[in-house]
C-alpha cells in the first residue's frame, strides 16, 4: 500500500487503540491460538484473529442497497479443527447477527467487541472439517486508524471502497482476521443494476433481474483476509489479455478514468517485467480497480489480490508498487504484521528497479540519497524487522529501510545470486507464508558471505547504521 503525502507508502496504521491496542504485546512472534480462543497473539495486534482451526474457503452471499447502505450477508465458512473444539470464535465488527448454524444443526452465538462467538450443537472433534454459516445485516462501518485514516467498507457517492488492511474485512464479513490463515473464497454480490460491484479474482457469472445485478467472483489460490474486497460503484469496465494470455478484469471511476489511462495502459508491459524479475505471476488474472474517493482515505492503494484498489488515478510507479506485492505480499504472505516488511521492502524496492530501467537512478544512487539525506529522519525512527507498536507497522522505515536492506543484501552477495533470490523466494513461498526469519535463513544458505551484521544493523538495529557494504 501507498500513502498519499508525504511519500510515506504505507498500509493501514493502526485501529482504534480500544479495539486492538489495549494487549498489544511488545514482543514475540505469531502463536498457535488455543482452541477456542479469540487472538492469535500477534505481536503488534494480539487481538487478531482466532485459535483452534484453520479456514479452507469463504462463500459470502452479499446484497447491498446502495441508496439506504444496508447490507445483508451470508457467509458460509470451511475450515478444519486444529484441536478439540466446543466453541470458537471469529472476526466481526458491527453488523446483526441472525443466525448461525454449524454442519446444518443450529448454534448458539453471542458476541464480544468485535468477536462473534460460536457454541455448535455438538463438539468438533480435532482434524475434522466443518461449515459454519453466519447470516448478518446492517450498515457495515468503516474503521478508523489513529491517524484518522479509513479502512473496512467506506462509503462513497456511488457505492462502497472496501480495502481491509490490517483488519477492515471484519466491518463486512465474518472471518479468521489475519494474514497466518489464507483461504479461498467465491463471492456472489448483488447491486442495483445501474452498479457494478467488483471482488477478488476471476467473474464466473453477472446475471440482472428485477432492477438487482448480481456479480459471482471466484478466486482459487488461497488469499488473506485482509486482501479481500468488494468493490461498488459506477464503473468503466474493459477486459482484455496481456500478450502472454494473462485475464484483466481493470474497473475505473469515470470521474477518474482520463488520468488513469496511461498509466493503466502500461500494466501488460509492468506484468511482463515483474515475470521477468520475480518469476511466474502467481494467480490466474490480473487487473484494477480505481475509484473515487472521500478526502478521509489518506492514502494511495492496497494490494487487493489479483486487482489493486486504488482511491484515486494512480501514477505508474504506484501501479509498480502494488503489481510487486502480487508476489511479494499476495502471494508470499507475512505469518505476522511484524514481518510486514517484507511485503513493503520489496515493493519499494521493485519500484527503485523500475525507475532505474525507466532511465532514472539505479537503486544504489536512490540508497546513497536516502542514506545522506538530512531532510527526513523519520526512516532512521525505529528497525524495520521490529515495529514495535500497531502504528509503526507501516511506518516509513518499514518501507524506505526496508528497501535499504535488499540494497545491502545486493552488495553483499552479488547480482547474480541476488536476483536469483527475488526469484527463488516467492517460488518457494508461493501461497504461503513467511517470516523474517525465513528470510534470513533463506538468503544464508545461498551465498558464502556471512550475513548476520548485514540483518542485524539493518532490520533489527537502532537508528542509522554506521557501516555499510561497498556497492559492487
């Protein structure tokens, strides 16, 4: 994700500090949350997600009334116990429950800040898969950040801009909220006919009756809660293939549409050399979705999987930014919101590759200028590899320092095994997840440089290093 001004890029910062702060843990890694619970103990949003079972797949039958902002929702929800469950809980915030059923038999619920929780007929033994169904309705709400920006379902005055990162998916649909458990998911929306609505992978069917339109979405390759959308609005829709066979699904506000156009007009050529970069594009289509948006959603775009949402025209870098986390995000996806730059390090540092091949500076001019700038202190504030609190986890060193590091790791092994590394570690990860960790040991045990004062000073030390490597 991209911030808007200054250039800090950056995903949602954090929610209210009720909400998901009041625990927050300093430390520490993601955990196994025990059976039933409700938070997996991430570091930086211990209140996140759910112990006790993984999900498989997302079925959400949704019907939004764009005039009167009511929204009703059935989500069907297959998941498999990781242990002996006689509750469990998910993730939702607002909206009326109505009812709840577990295998076909009745369950009762109850819910707790913006935990539902789930009493099933009948205890699920451990290893076994079961569906959940949850029926719900209301106005779904946006979520503010503490620095007042917008995430969850955000209403605009054609529809809704819905981007969840970290935790906005749960204003709209129940769910295991956070990015350890992917899934896959089918959507089926139903808009008034004049709208379109637009979610994650590829449009199986549209089919309009009775002044309703009805939009089935499906999206195979497992995916993050937080990178789910459904998209409303009054769009310019063109579908197309890129040279290579690639589907593009790319929805445009027209109010939007005419600075929009070159940029959009050159993802083909961006896909092609990401490919090149990064290895093969790791889902089955491809496209955008730019919209018009309130002046309260401070900031650029999200990597929603297969379709980046962008609040407003986006420039090409922009649209480099986010067709990177395709790879580096979507697909290799952080087993913590503290690894987060991982996901932001690589798309900055896609976009740097990018500017140098556009005829601008190469990657290390751009390091040398942020590394001797006296401008802007704020990359040197905290390490990268440890945020240490929910607002610094898309904080500007996540992102510039972040990028600093591959630089570093680029001096230190070399070219060659550095770009076998943008290749070989989304390939090993494909549709998985990671952590810094893995990272780590990953880029060791392909060169003979010993890289621990490389990782040490630059993702886990405190402010500016005072060494660097010599560029090659």
């Amino acid at each position: 994700m991209r911030r808007r001004s200054p250039r800090r890029c950056g995903a949602i910062a954090a929610l209210s500090v009720a909400l998901l702060l009041s625990s927050c843990s300093p430390g520490g890694t993601v955990v196994e949350g025990a059976a039933g619970s409700g938070g997996l103990g991430d570091p930086l949003f211990p209140k996140l997600g759910n112990g006790g079972y993984h999900v498989s797949h997302y079925g959400l039958d949704l019907r939004y009334d764009v005039a009167e902002r009511h929204l009703d929702g059935t989500a069907a929800i297959t998941a498999k116990a990781g242990a002996d469950l006689r509750s469990f809980q998910l993730d939702l915030q607002g909206m009326t429950v109505t009812g709840v059923r577990v295998d076909g038999a009745d369950a009762g619920f109850s819910r707790k800040g913006h935990k539902l929780v789930v009493r099933p007929a009948a205890g699920i033994g451990k290893g076994k898969v079961f569906r959940t169904t949850v029926h719900y309705r209301g106005t779904p709400q946006e979520m503010r950040d503490a620095d007042g920006a917008s995430e969850g379902w955000v209403k605009t005055a054609d529809g809704a801009f819905v981007a969840g990162e970290p935790a906005g998916s749960m204003t709209w649909f129940p769910g295991n909220n956070h990015p350890s458990d992917k899934a896959a998911y089918d959507f089926s929306i139903t808009v008034p006919r004049r709208y379109t609505a637009v979610a994650n992978g590829e449009l199986r069917a549209k089919r309009t009756a009775g002044g309703w339109t009805t939009y089935e979405w499906h999206s195979a390759e497992p995916m993050a809660s937080y990178l789910a959308t459904a998209t409303i609005g009054t769009f310019d829709v063109q579908e197309s293939r890129t040279p290579q066979g690639l589907p593009l699904y790319v929805a445009v506000d027209p109010k939007e549409a005419e600075a929009s156009r070159k940029p959009l007009a050159r993802l083909p050529e961006i896909l092609g050399w990401a490919t090149e970069l990064f290895g093969p594009y790791p889902f089955s289509s491809a496209g955008a979705i730019v919209d018009h948006t309130p002046a309260r959603v401070d900031w650029v775009a999200l990597e929603t999987q297969t379709k980046p949402i962008y609040a407003g025209a986006p420039d090409t870098v922009t649209v480099v930014h986010e067709t990177a986390h395709q790879w580096f995000g979507d697909s290799v996806t952080p087993k913590s919101w503290r690894d987060t730059w991982l996901n932001e390090g690589f798309a900055t540092y896609a976009e740097w590759l990018w500017e140098e091949r556009e005829g601008g500076d190469s990657p290390q001019d751009r390091f040398d200028a942020l590394y001797d700038s006296d401008e802007d202190h704020a990359r040197w504030e905290f390490p990268p590899g440890t945020p240490d609190t929910a607002a610094d986890v898309t904080g500007q060193p996540v992102y510039e320092r972040g990028a600093m590091v591959l630089q570093q790791l680029r001096n230190a092994v070399g070219d060659k095994a550095f770009f076998s590394i943008l290749k070989e570690w989304p390939a090993k990860y494909r549709h998985a997840g990671a952590d810094t960790d893995d990272f780590i040991a990953f880029c060791q045990d392909r060169t003979d440089e010993d890289l621990t004062d490389l990782f040490d000073d630059w993702l886990y030390g405190d402010g500016q290093p005072e060494w660097e490597y010599d560029a090659a």
